[in-house]
C-alpha cells in the first residue's frame, strides 16, 4: 500500500529562514502581500521586521492583527473582509498557531467565498486558496506544515476540524530565533503540545512508514529539549531543536492524523478556553495510559526515543516509564489540572457527554489503538478530577 505525502512546496529551514521572505515572494510570482498575525507580533517589532524586509524588495505589505487565540467564526470573517478588499495576491501567516490557522481559513473564504462551516470535517477541501506562507513563532503547533485548521464555532461552541490540502501553506519559514523571547508558559504548552502530535501520530491507526520516521525524530528532539527551552527561553540549542522538533511532528500528524487526546482535547478548549496545548497537556497522561493495551510496542518506542527507556527495557517496563515521565513534565511544566484552571467541576461534569460527542464527531478518536465509546471518553474527562 502507498502513502500520499502532502508538504509545502518550500521549506526554508534554521536560522534568520524569516529573512528569505522576499526572495520566497519572488519565487513564487506574489507582490501583494497581507501579514496576518496577532498584536502581539506587532508589539515585538516582528511583522514590522518584514514589512521593513519587503520594503527593500519594494514590496508593500499591509497588516491584519485582529486574529485571537482559538480562531473563531467571527474573528475569521473579518480578516476575509480585509483580504477581499485590498485585492492581494497571498498571505503571510505569522504567530502562533491561532494566526496561522487563521490565516489558512482566510485564505480559502476569501477567494472561494462561504462561512467556515461550509469547510468543516468531513468534507476534504481540496480548492487552493490564496498562497500562504507560514512564518511559526512558537514550537508547538506544526501548522506551518499541515492540511488542517481549527476555528471555533462559538454559536455552538464547537471548535471544528476542518481538513484537505487546500489548508496547506505553500511555504514554511521555520527560524527558531523567534520562539526566542517566548515566555515559560507558552514555550511548555506549545512544547507539550509538539510531543503530543508526535506521538499520536506514531501511535495512530493511519501511521506509515514515512510519518513513523518523522514523528520518532521529532520525539528525539522535543524529549530531551523541552524542560531546557522552559528553564532557560535564551538556550538556542534547546530552541532549535524544539523548533524542528514541532515541524516534525507536524509533518508526521499531518500525514498519519492525530488522535484520541486531541479528540478530547478540543472541546474542553472549546467549552471552557483552555489553550490548546494545554487541554493536550491535562489529557496525555491519562489517554496515553487507557491505549497503551492496545499498542504497547508503539508507546515503547516513545519512550525509547525521549531518553526514559532503554533498549534493553522490555515494553512493559518502558511503558512504566513513559507514564512517570508524562506525570512529571506535566508537574515539572506546571500544568494545572482542570480544577486549578479554574473550571467548576458540575459545569464540567455537565457537558462531559456533549464533549465526548463532539470528540468522537470530529473523527480523531477513530485513529486511536483503542477506539472508545462515547462512555469511555466520559470516563476519562470525570477521571482528570480524581
């Protein structure tokens, strides 16, 4: 059986990558650019940094920073608005997640027109929006190098998995000097987040061979990087190696698909705004521990690639240690349960059915080792409060 590979069609990789942004323009025929982005981008001087770049290339680019984080319906219709007025020819995403999800969205609303739920799972888009070049200043997301974005519908707080490869950037401007004045906070969900990909992407049901390799070397980066970049945000190795950690992992969930923690993960986001990595941050211990039965060979490989086994431990044994070091990254990152979010636990308990349905609706779950039911998705929300 073969696999189809979906990548940008250029990836400019390591070090001052972002500064290639003009000559990436010219390679690909755009001169009217829009940056969308978050205020706190502008706040930093980055998107100025390109604007000032293009400028030298005379190249004029305006700015969209009305993105939020969590995207939602109404955040995205304004940047479409923006888009089809100033008549551009392709986007640069740049941020976080949230801006580059964002971006994705808008790109395809504004050049095929409908509302974001038209574009939701299960259909598969395949219409190329405007092109988008994906410039990440976090390590965390990968989504400078998948076919997926997720907006929020906040009519039914629903935060919708929409997919195909019309949600692809056509370039990736990976530079790991700009996750350099990210704080702890962001750094550890972002980072949790990055393994999380990897390792649901090993373990999924959709795995290949070439998603195994990029999600075990992704795992090689983030394992033994992750607390470096969260203690100490100036160590550039530890950035570097995070920051092509998460475009591995992106790569590799991008092309074998997540599973059951971000199944779950995306309600409780949706219904009480956890950050994303973070809802993936309460729930990995816990998935992790009800699917290992069904792959424990695959979990062990995990644990080999993070440094916590050995190869002489056998997969029980490894898997022991994968579960300990999940608690304790978690404890060591400072995640907080739900409860110490700030989440009342009968508001949570209320809806955990409605977040199970919704899990299992946006398909992840499916790619689980273990498939669960609806009942079994409840069992684990109520288990994060024991």
């Amino acid at each position: 059986m073969s696999t189809q590979v979906i990548l940008p069609r250029i990836m400019q990789i390591g070090e001052d990558a972002a500064l290639q942004i003009p000559n990436i323009l010219v390679s690909l025929g755009c001169n009217r650019p829009l940056i969308i982005t978050d205020k706190m981008m502008v706040a930093l001087g980055y998107a100025g940094r390109i604007q000032i770049s293009l400028g030298a290339h005379n190249i004029s680019a305006h700015i969209f920073d009305d993105t939020v984080p969590e995207p939602t319906v109404k955040s995205i219709q304004a940047g479409v608005e923006k888009a089809q007025e100033g008549n551009y020819d392709c986007i640069i995403a740049l941020g976080g997640g949230s801006p580059i999800d964002s971006a994705k969205a808008i790109a395809i609303l504004a050049k095929h027109g409908g509302v974001m739920q038209d574009y939701r799972f299960p259909r598969m888009v395949i219409e190329q929006g405007l092109p988008v070049i994906a410039v990440p200043t976090t390590a965390g997301t990968g989504s400078e190098v998948t076919r997926f974005t997720i907006i929020t519908d906040e009519t039914t707080d629903e935060k919708m998995l929409c997919v195909g490869i019309g949600f692809m950037p056509v370039a990736a401007l990976v530079d790991y000097k700009l996750t350099i004045s990210l704080p702890p906070r962001i750094t550890a969900d972002t980072g949790i987040d990055a393994l999380t990909h990897a390792i649901e992407a090993y373990v999924s049901k959709k795995a290949n061979p070439y998603s195994d390799s990029q999600a075990i070397a992704a795992i090689k980066l983030i394992g033994p990087n992750l607390r470096k970049a969260y203690h100490n945000g100036e160590d550039q190795n530890a950035r570097e190696a995070m920051m092509l950690g998460s475009t591995l992992a992106g790569v590799a969930f991008s092309n074998a698909s997540v599973a059951l923690v971000h199944g779950m993960s995306r309600p409780i986001g949706a219904f009480f705004h956890v950050p994303h990595g973070l809802s993936n941050a309460m729930l990995l211990p816990s998935v992790t521990a009800y699917s290992i039965p069904a792959a424990p060979t695959r979990y062990a490989d995990c644990a080999r690639a993070m440094g916590i086994a050995t190869e002489q431990d056998n997969n029980e044994v490894a898997n022991q240690k994968l579960l300990i070091e999940l608690h304790a990254l978690n404890d060591e990152l400072a995640v907080p349960t739900p409860q110490q979010f700030g989440i009342k636990r009968d508001e949570f308990f209320e809806v955990c059915q409605t977040m199970a349905e919704q899990a299992l609706a946006s398909g992840s779950p499916a790619n689980n080792p273990i498939e669960p039911s609806i009942s079994d998705m409840v069992a684990i929300y109520q288990g994060l409060w024991d």
